[in-house]
DNA sequence: ATGCTGCACTTAATAATTTAATACACTGTT
DNA sequence: AACAGTGTATTAAATTATTAAGTGCAGCAT
C-alpha cells in the first residue's frame, strides 16, 4: 500500500557491483559520492549501507566505512522485473483502437486498460489526460474517459491540420541549405520509389513503409517540438487506416508512389511553388483515402 | 480515505426538492427514473432513498414508496462548497508562470501546486500530463515535473508554430463566404482600430484587449479541434508577455494597429495573398517583440 | 574551511478504501 | 410471455493513507 522499492533494490545490488571493484579493508566514499555514481539521493544510499553492514559485507560508523568482505551472488537482492514497456503506450494504445476498430464515444475503463496494457493505472490516466489535449478522449461527466476519435468530423480536421503542418514542412524543405541531411534522404527515397515502382505488381504492399520514411523525411526539416508530437499521431493514424483499406491498394500505391515523386523532383529543383503543389495534390488524394476508409468501416 | 460522497448529497437535495413539487400520499417514481432525472446511478438514488425513509419522509417498501410530509429545509444536507474552480487552471498556471516569471527548468512540486492552486494533487498531475503534451513541462526522472518554457528556442518555435496556423487562418477568411460572421467583426474590429488609433497617445494600453479580439476572429475561421486546443496557450503566452515589455509600448500599439488594418483591408479587399503578405509581416514583428522581451527578463 | 553525516521535513508514487456505476437475476404485474 | 422495477453482486473511479525517496540544514570531524 505504498510506492514500490525498486529504486532502493537496483541502487543496492549497483552499489554491491562497486563493492566488488574494492578490496578488503578499503573505505567507501562517501554518501553524497555514492549517491551520484548510482542516481539517486542519500537516502536511498543509507538504506543500502544499512542492509550492507547487516549482511556483513561493509563495517558502517558515521563516515567509516569498510569492506569487510568480498560480495557474492548471495548478497544481491531480487528486482522485481520492470513489467511491459510504459514508453509505447502511445504506440500500443493507438495500435489497439485501430486495430480492433473500437468505435468512436466507446467508454475507455482505466481499470480494464490497466489490465490489458500491463500498466499501473495512474500512469494510465496521465496518458488519456495528454490524449485529451488532442482531442482524441474527454472525460466523462459520470466519471472515467471516453474515445472520441475516427468520426468523419475528426477524419476531416485530422487531415486538415496535417496538411498545414505538411505544406509548411515542405516550404522549408524547398529553402533548405544543400547540406542538410535531407537532400540525401530524399535522394535516397527517390531510387527506393523508382525501384518500386518497376515491381509493383508483385510488392505494392511495401509501399507503407516507404510512406512513412518519406513523410518523415519531409517533417524532420521542421524542428518544432508543438508539431513534433502531432506528428507521431498522425501517422500512426494514417498509416493504420491505409493498411487496411485494401481497395485497390496496388493502384493506389502506384499513384502515391508518382505523387511522391512529383514532389521530390519539385523539391530537388528547388520549386518550391511546385512542391507545394505536388505536396497539396498528394495530402488532398490522402485525405479522401482516409475518408473513404472510414466509410468501409462505419457509418460514425 | 476515500471519494467524496459529494454526488449523492446533491443528488439528495435535488431528490428533495423534487419531493415538494408532490402531494403528501403520492407515489414516487421508479429509481431508475429519479436516477435519470437526478442525473445519478440507482446506487446513489437508493442512497438517498434510505436517508428520507429514515427522516420519515417517505415510506420506502421495494417498489412502494410514497411521501409522508411534506420535507422541510431542515430535511436538506449539507454540500460542501466546490472549492475553487478546477477549470480555470490553467488560466491560473500560465498566468502564474509567466507573472512570476519563474524560469526554464524550474523543478514543479504537485504538492506546492496543489496549495497555491487549491486543487487535489491527482488534477494537477493530470493537467501537467497534459501540458507536456504541449512540451511546456517533462517529468524528471527522479520523479515529479519540470517547466521547460520560455527560453529561446521555445519562443521562436512557438511564434513559427503560431504563424503557421495563423496564415493558414487567414488563408481560410479570405475565401469565407459573405454571410461568414468573421466579416461583421471585422468590420466592427476596423472601426474599433480606426478608433483607437485616433486616441492612441492616451489610451494606448488598450490594444492588448484589441489584439487578442483581433486574432480571435481571425483563428475562429478554421473550426479545427487540434488548433483550438493551442490557440489557447499560445494566445496566453503571447497575451502575458506583451504586456510586461513596457518598452516603446505606445510606438509598438501603434505600428501594431497599423498591420492589423492592412490584414483587414486585404481580407476585405478578398485579396488572399495580400492579406497573407500583411499576416506574415505582423507576425514577423510580434515574434521580435516577443523575443525582446525575453531578453529583457532572463538569458534562458 | 570544508566536506560529511545525522536528522527532520517534504514530496512523490502507489495501494487501500469508500463511493458510485453497472450488470444481471429475480419478482410482481399486466 | 413481456415488461418494468427491484435486490444484489460485481466492477470501476475518485480520493486518502502510507511508505519510499528527495532535500535542506545544523553540527561535527578532518
């Protein structure tokens, strides 16, 4: 019924590591030397020398401290393992609406969540509560969060704020210095496109990853860290919605691939006039992809 | 050591209030109605219906219940009084962050918070879950969070941010149709601009209210949930900073007046690139301001 | 003087606890 | 039988209590 010791358990068995580069009879540094090289505060470290000299492996008083012995693996104390990773719950979370098409005003259960993701619940809540800000769940008055996304509306305003953020990528794209990384990615991304291209027919599946790279390509000109996590979002989003829409994906893909090249060559002569007519004619046809995915689906 | 019971104690009154609108011997209806009616659960319904059977209110036999007496205020119970308003919080944040001037990288104590804010912890965390979202705040890997604003970097990205979503509005006014209601406040706010300008060596801290009405308008033509969300924070940062670099404050309000009109014209004029031109212009200006008065206050 | 420790106090993470919501079976009535 | 209402059990959410961890300061030893 408290915050877990897992913070003292990995700081004590790094502190007996330390122990084991000394030799018997050597001091210990001191507490606020210890408490640097393992990352955490004094208390922590006191906690460990006291389970240290308890075990007999260090003498403690005041600030004489000895090794009485060499550690063995007897002396470390158990972690217990970190459980699934709490980083890509983003990833995670997106993956599983999309995935299981969870319809939009569904009622999200932090309970229920917590359990299916392997992730304590308040962690849980801090991750609906920055969603909120993106309009992607709100709160509901009776308590608890409710999903809000993949309504035509949410579609539409998606898509439309992605291609203000786009456009604007590929204007500075277009006025980039000829050395910045970009050109070279881009050269790259056109061979990939054109070796593609000549194997439609056959790998028109991998065109989604090349997809990705290219928009990224185009989006890392901008630093801005307000667009940067959008960014994240929304390909996710349309990424998920293009794999499934099998409707013609090879002539699809096949289009997308010249429409991507349409906006390379643009963007390699510097046009950037043209750029962002290629670029707006490509957001334009990925906007109806998106819409008309939606309408397979459900009727929200 | 648990929730409030807040929920049922108004449920309670407004159950009350509902009982003397009957008549002494009347039926009640069903829980589920009253639930729906009172806008709660049947569990807080039947809450509630015990304590009136207990006062002698009601009589309360399974689906039997009818009124005894008619409830006197002495029947009523007491709620306690909301506390102040959690949704302005962030308001109260940003208006603290930036009246205090407290600087990047300040460590945020959810406890400090929660008093000076008189708001439960768990909100805060949330509502800083949230701003992070924005990268206004990060958690610190020894726990709790840290304000990463107002350094330089984060007013340049914001001010790029800003124009970028701010031309793409002006973009959308130029093509609103005439009976859009963007183009009553314009006219309205090209009076007030002609207004103030004539009386400008006076009243000349009367723009800041101008300016915020001024780009509202402009921003209120995308209806977009992901811009709506920033327009806030970004109106605030800019709002707040303005006003404290008192320096040429009169020179500045007046050239500001100056590009608002030249947006209005072009705008009214239907002159899309003209009116982006004069936008570009303005937010070029409002981003130095905004720089100056950075370096004016600390060398984040 | 300076760095270290002892100690007290504050804060953060997390589980426990109570309130509230919900699902389901049962019952009486038409 | 169908339906609306209630009794009851299960589950979830909000909020407090509790323990772990961080922080600051006074005093002490070197």
């Amino acid at each position: 019924m408290a915050r877990s010791d897992t913070r003292y358990r990995e700081a004590y068995n790094r502190i007996l590591a330390f122990c084991e580069t000394l030799r018997v009879g050597d001091d210990m540094p001191s507490e606020t030397r210890l408490g640097e090289t393992a990352g955490v505060s004094r208390t922590v470290i006191r906690r460990c020398l006291s389970r240290l000299a308890e075990l007999g492996v260090i003498s403690w008083d005041g600030r004489d401290k000895r090794l009485l012995r060499v550690p063995t693996p007897g002396d470390r104390i158990a972690v217990p393992d970190a459980g699934s990773d709490t980083s890509d719950l983003e990833q995670r979370f997106l993956d599983w609406v999309l995935r299981f098409d969870v319809p939009a005003n569904t009622a999200l259960s932090v309970a229920e969540l917590s359990r299916t993701f392997d992730v304590p619940q308040h962690e849980l809540k801090e991750f609906l509560a920055g969603l909120s800000r993106f309009g992607l769940v709100t709160r509901r008055p009776e308590g608890g969060w409710r999903l809000l996304g993949f309504t035509k509306s949410f579609a539409i305003e998606l898509s439309d704020f992605r291609s203000v953020l786009e456009l604007n990528a590929v204007s500075h794209a277009a006025e980039a210095p000829v050395d910045h990384p970009v050109w070279s990615q881009l050269a790259d991304l056109r061979a990939d496109h054109l070796r593609l291209r000549a194997h439609i027919d056959t790998d028109f599946h991998e065109f989604s990853k090349l997809d990705e790279r290219f928009h990224q390509a185009i989006n890392s000109v901008v630093r801005n860290r307000f667009t940067a996590e959008f960014q994240k979002v929304i390909s996710l989003i349309f990424h998920y919605h293009y794999m499934w829409d099998k409707t013609e994906e090879k002539t699809r893909n096949a289009a997308a691939i010249d429409e991507h090249l349409a906006i390379i060559e643009a963007l390699e002569a510097r046009d950037a006039e043209a750029a962002r007519a290629a670029a707006q004619e490509h957001l334009r046809t990925s906007k109806t992809t998106l819409l008309s995915s939606l309408r397979h689906h459900d009727l929200g």
